[in-house]
C-alpha cells in the first residue's frame, strides 16, 4: 500500500535512459527524498523489473553502479510484482 508520493521530472537525458536505468532513478530519487525513512525501517520494493541482478552486475554502466553503492545502505527488499486477476 503506498503511503507516499514522490514526483520527479525528467530531464532531456533522463528522459532518453532504458526503462530499467528509469526505475532505479525513481529508487534512488525516492530513497534521497525519505532518507531518515529508509534509514529507519526495512522497504520492500515490488517491481516487474530485474533490478537487483541489474544493480548487482559487475558489468553495469557508470551511473548504475554509483546509485548501487548509493542504495546499499538502506535494508531493501526487492519484491516481484504480482499479477492480479479481475
């Protein structure tokens, strides 16, 4: 259940990274916005990406690897994203 809003423009090159480069921004902008949050509790993260095996990659682009150091701190969970029928 979301308890949150975080909203972020893109700039003109965000707005050209993959879908998942896009998803770790929008994790790393949230975990500098909710800092003593992230600090304080465990998070669960529920995704449809591969985005633990992509930030964990030894072969991951510069920027990749400096928002995995940068979100190593915080006790994340990530969460496969479930299907709901109707």
């Amino acid at each position: 259940m979301p308890i949150y809003y975080v909203s972020k423009v893109l700039n003109g090159a965000e707005g050209h990274y993959t879908p998942i480069e896009k998803m770790a921004l929008a994790l790393v902008v949230t975990a500098r916005r909710l800092r003593p949050y992230f600090l304080s509790y465990p998070i669960g993260v529920k995704m449809n990406m591969p985005l633990k095996q992509t930030l964990g990659k030894p072969n991951t682009s510069g920027r990749l690897v400096k928002w995995a150091v940068e979100l190593s701190e915080y006790n994340i969970s990530y969460l496969p994203r479930t299907t709901t029928k109707a």
